[in-house]
C-alpha cells in the first residue's frame, strides 16, 4: 500500500488524473482514507463518491473515525431538509469530506483538493433519465480540471475501457496495487 499511495503521489505531481487498479480486498479504501487525510490537513476539501448509497453507508463509520464531524454525507435518500442543510454547512465551512453518490459533484463545493471516484466502472454514475444526462466520472474529472489543483483519484477493481484505454495513452497514471 505505502508503494501504491508513493506512485499515486508521483502522478499526481505530474497533473494526471490517477487510476488505482486493485482487487477487491487490496486496500484501496486505506489508501483513499489517507489521501483524503492528507488533504484535510492542507486545508483543502475532498469529495468521496461512491455508486450506490448502500456502499456511503458502508464507509460512513470507517471514515467518521478518520474526519470526526467533518464528514458530511450527500444522497438522494437524504431528507431535503439536510441536503439544505448540507449545501449550508460546505458553503461556510473552511474543512469537510463529502462521502456520497453521483449527485454530490453538484453540491456548491470550494478549495476541493481532491476527487475519489471509487468503483469508476460501475454503470450507476451513469445519469440517463432524467435529464439531464451525464456521466459522474467524467462529470467529477470536469470538476478537478474547474477546481485548479485539484486532483482525481479513480479506483476499480475491474476499470473501465474507457479508464484504460486514458491510461494506455498516458492521458492518465495507472498504479497497480498487488
């Protein structure tokens, strides 16, 4: 893992986007944990996106333990009293970690430091009714190209065509956690 997260740094340092391939199993939740640590400590702000809100719920204590109270929790499950209140507390606060699904790359974020796009093949970022239409992979690779320095780690056990065939042509960093 210590290998991994050195690699990742070093693709980060050279401004590409990073595509953590590992099984399932290999600790690639550790290693998003300490790159979002990281970033909370430099000041800026991460956003944690999972495909599906049972996994959010997974995470939730996991990274409760590592962000204290500034991890806030955004999906479409979420009353809209606290998604109000969620869009609030980004707005005014000066650290936080979003763990949530697609929608949560909406949220009216600032100095994000980092993106984590866990399990990027899954077809659930995919928004195709109803409109609009997007894609929440490419939609959060947007978004740390608008959020300058900011960076975008995307994990997978089993990645994208579309997450390899960027790699192969060396649009983005390919890491390999055995």
């Amino acid at each position: 893992q210590t290998k991994a997260f050195n690699a990742i740094c070093q693709g980060f340092e050279a401004g590409k986007p990073v595509l953590l391939h590992g099984i399932t199993g290999s600790g690639k939740t550790e290693i998003y944990i300490k790159a979002a640590e990281e970033q909370l400590r430099s000041g800026k702000n991460v956003l944690y996106l999972v495909p599906e809100i049972a996994l959010s719920r997974q995470l939730e204590d996991r990274l409760t333990g590592h962000s204290g109270n500034r991890l806030l929790i955004s999906h479409s499950a979420e009353t809209a009293a606290k998604r109000r209140n969620t869009g609030e507390i980004i707005r005014n606060s000066d650290s936080y970690i979003i763990l949530g699904t697609r929608s949560s790359l909406f949220l009216p974020h600032h100095d994000l430091g980092l993106i984590i796009v866990d399990e990027e093949h899954e077809s659930s970022y995919k928004q195709d009714s109803p409109a609009p239409r997007y894609n929440g992979r490419d939609t959060a690779l947007m978004l740390s190209t608008i959020h300058k320095g900011c960076r975008i780690l995307l994990g997978s056990a089993t990645p994208s065509l579309e997450e390899l065939y960027n790699c192969k042509s060396g649009k983005h960093h390919k890491v390999d956690l055995k």
